[in-house]
C-alpha cells in the first residue's frame, strides 16, 4: 500500500493542479452522492453534501446536542408541538421561508403516495397547522419524546420551486436556504457549490467547495499530499505515515457514531434462520484481531449496534462476543451443521475504512469452523441501491449505521424493527429478523417520555438483539481523515463534513 501510495505521488506531483489553490475546499469521498434531495437518501456520503446546500430546523452540534436553527419548537402538551419559523431567511431562488413552507415540507414526508427515505422519522404525526405567518401547530397520534432530536433530520426545501419543476429535477438540481449554493454536478466526477453571501446566519469564509468521489484509498491519499484535494475521508491506517510525513497534510481520527457489522438474512430457511448458527458466526470472528490487524488499532469492537455516544447504550449488554472457535464448533453441531456450511455475503469497497479487507478477513475467520463465504464486492451505488429496494442478491451484507441522531431509536427500530404487530408500523426498510417481543419494546421506548423508563425498554431490546443475534456485531469505526494542513477544521463523531465551519488558513 505505502509503495503504491508513493508511486501516485511521483507520477501526480509532477503538475499541482491549479484549480486546487486559493479559497477553495475540495472533499474526497470514497462515493458519489446518490441524490441531492436532503430527505430522500440514507448514506452519509450524500449527506455532506446536502448539508452544505440546505439547513435543519434544528442543528446537531458536534458534541451530539441539538439547537435552534431554522426555527424553534415548544410542547405544548405530549401531543401537541408549537413551531416559530426565524423570519428574513430566503431560499438561494429567493422564495420565503416562512409557516407554509415549513407545512409543504411536513406534507411532502408525509405522503404516502410518495414515500421519502425519512419520512419515516415523522410518521407518528397526525396533522400540521398554520397558525399564522411564521407558527405552526404540530399533532402527533401519540407522545413524542424524540420530535426535537428528529428535527435534526428535518431539512427543509422550498414549496414553489419544487411545485414548478417537480421532485425528480430538484434532486438534480437543489435549491437550499444553506451556506453554499448548487453550481453542477457531474456524477462520477465532482459536485461544485459556490458561497451564499447572503446566507442569514452569515457569509461564509470559504468561497468555493468540491466533492469528489475517489474509491480507491491510495487515489485518495496521493490527491491529498500533492495537493489536489484537501480533506479525505477513510484514509487507511497504512497510509497515515505518508500523511503525516508529507508537510503538507496530517491525519486527524475521531471516534466515530458509526458501528460496522454484517446483516443476516434470517427471513428464510436454512442455516441463518437458526438462532445457534447466528451466535456461532459471532464467536468465530476475531473483532481484536480486525481492529489490529486490517483497521490499524482504528476500532472498537461490540457485541450490539450502538456504542458510547448513543443514548440506550448499556456496557454490559454490548460486551462483545469472545473469540471461540471452539463454542462456534459446539453451537453449529448443536444446530445440526458439524461440518458447516456455505453462504454468500456482499461487501462495499471504498465506502467505509478498509471495508472490503474487513470483509476478505471475516471470510478467513469462517472458513476455520468450516463455514464457507461466497464474497460478492460491488460499487457502492449499486450495493446501496439494492439494500434500499430489498433486492440484495446475497444472504448476508457488510454495512455500517452512523446514529445522527444519537438515540437508540434511529438504530434499533429502522434496522430492526420487524413489524410484527397488529395495527402498528410495518416492518422495518433494513430489517430481515422477527421477533414479536422486541417489535413491542421498541414501539412502546418511541411513545414514553420518562428517560429511565426509555432506557429500561432498550436494556430489554439490547438483550433481545444480543441472544437473537440477527448480525455479525464487528466493532465502533474511529474516523481517520486526512486533511490539509492549511484547513481549519476538526472531525467530528457524526461524520458530518460542514465546511461553513472550516477555514483555509
């Protein structure tokens, strides 16, 4: 990896582009962005980009609070929520923001002709009612304690444009109320966003910001320190030497909100829909040995699907499983497998820190009890659309969640909820696992606002998840990003990329 790393820098230094210069911030991602409508995607790629074009009504803060942004919510009791729109705010069209739009935006998530990808964050409300020019009256069908959290992913769009020119051309062609305004996007190859000098929270410092996708890490890492790009995002463990060395970048990690497991698709028969050959993948894995070895020390391992930041989590339920070939031996003769069996699992490449190394390696660990991993690795546009339309074409996927929300609701009811009740949501967009028991925990946590009682309902869900085992638990990601070292920013355990909070020095 350093040769090759060291082989692009020789051939790239050779001309520093121009356009690289100056007050402008160019972002390396390992992916394109799949849309440019801020609510209608699931991938954190996309989401920095969107966050530079459109604001929140509420902003998460890099410590994991929430603020004001666009405007203010009160409850008035624990159905009913008071909303006040800021006043003076346009869109970079020059549209108002003001209560009706705020009522199009409410009206466009909840349609149910027309589903978006966070509409599900908002389907306990029950009507939406301007009071006056810049208030709104909120009604949920029961008591919300995450509506404030949730206004987080409220990202707010505006009424006539999208009225005049249509969903599927604003997702092309986005107009915000946010600090950077859309220039052009050519897909594969950049996204180019200029400053909103009249932007109402103020003008930003940079004038010009850059998204490109890179997949390959190395490309990432040679773009970097010859200058051709200022921030990367997963730099690989092997690569942080280069970086550092260069004088002209340096990595700076973070942990991250994001945890890293395997999916299993239980819905069937066969040998994942058995309880004891799900527990036994767990214990063939050596978490230890993939943080160590392929994430360079750069993970956390767990044994459930949050981690430190996210409120529910409980350090005793998510100790990870030990590594036992041994029990994992035992657990499949029990389950009637003593000579194993074979399956196929899909990996990404490039979109998270060393994912398809990870995945080779998992495939390694198994084979020593006799399980046999057929690996599939796609582009990520491609593995991303499938697990989105529930037309994945493997038994068993590698992918990570980044909680932005910060509350085991946003992990544990969208990845695992089975809907398995009467008379209550159906089951979960991501969710391939059933159990009655856990679908009435988790509904029961969404509606109670007292906080230990919410925290007792999760310790129950985690136990649940954790004898369940509907995944291959791997570990807590720790962001590494490499970054210019004439940049003015820090990561943060979001992964939110804002460059209205960076600064070229």
């Amino acid at each position: 990896m350093r040769k090759t790393i060291l082989i692009l820098i020789l051939i790239l230094s050779a001309a520093l582009p121009a356009w690289a210069l100056g007050n402008m911030l160019v972002i390396a991602q390992g992916v394109d962005a799949t849309t440019l409508d801020p609510v209608n995607h699931q991938e954190t790629p996309t989401a920095n980009v969107a966050a530079q074009i459109f604001d929140n009504f509420y902003r998460r803060l890099p410590n994991g609070k929430y603020e004001p942004w666009l405007g203010t919510a009160k409850a008035l009791d624990d159905l009913t929520w008071e909303l006040t729109v800021k006043k003076g705010i346009r869109f970079h069209n020059g549209e108002e923001l003001n209560a009706e739009v705020i009522k199009f935006n409410f009206d466009r998530l909840l349609n149910p002709k027309k589903p978006l990808k966070y509409s599900t964050y908002f389907k306990d409300i029950k009507s939406v009612k301007v009071t006056g020019p810049y208030t709104l009256k909120v009604t949920t069908s029961k008591p919300s304690p995450l509506f404030l959290t949730r206004l987080t992913y409220f990202w707010v769009v505006p009424k006539k444009y999208i009225e005049k020119k249509g969903d599927a051309y604003f997702a092309n062609h986005p107009v915000g109320t946010g600090p950077y305004k859309f220039v052009r996007w050519v897909k594969d190859q950049e996204i180019v966003l200029e400053a909103n000098n009249k932007y109402w929270a103020g003008k930003p410092k940079i004038k010009k910001v850059v998204f490109r996708p890179i997949p390959e890490a190395s490309s990432r890492v040679a773009e970097l320190v010859t200058g051709g790009v200022d921030i990367i995002t997963n730099l690989s463990p092997e690569a942080v030497g280069v970086v550092n060395d260069s004088g002209v970048a340096e990595a700076r990690t973070v942990p991250s909100i994001r945890n890293i497991f395997v999916v299993l698709d239980v819905k069937g028969e066969g040998p994942l829909h058995n309880r004891k050959v799900r527990q036994a993948l767990n214990y063939a894995i050596d978490k230890e040995a993939i943080v160590k070895h392929v994430l360079g020390g750069y993970g956390v391992p767990v044994g459930c699907p949050l981690n430190p930041y996210i409120f529910g989590y409980d350090e005793e339920l998510c100790e990870p499983y030990p590594y036992d070939p041994a029990k994992a031996k035992e657990l499949l003769a029990d389950a009637g497998y003593p000579d194993g069996f074979s399956f196929s699992m899909g990996s990404p490449s490039g979109r998270y820190l060393n994912d398809r190394q990870v995945a080779e390696a998992i495939v390694g660990q198994l084979a020593k009890i006799g399980v046999k991993v057929d690996l599939k690795v796609q582009e990520w546009s491609s593995y991303v659309g499938q697990i989105l339309e529930r037309k994945i074409p493997t038994d068993a996927w590698l992918i990570g969640w980044g909680n932005a929300q910060f509350d085991a609701d946003n992990t544990l009811f969208t990845m695992l909820y089975g809907g398995t009740l009467v008379d209550a949501p159906p089951q979960s967009l991501f969710d391939y696992w059933q159990d009655p028991e856990l679908d009435q925990v988790l509904l029961a946590a969404q509606s109670e606002m007292d906080v230990e009682e919410r925290l007792d309902y999760y310790r129950d869900a985690l136990w649940f998840i954790r004898e369940g085992a509907p995944w291959i638990f791997l570990y807590q990601q720790k962001d590494i990003y490499g970054v210019n070292t004439r940049v003015k920013w820090q990561p943060r355990p979001d992964e939110l990329i804002w460059a209205f909070d960076a600064e070229i020095k």
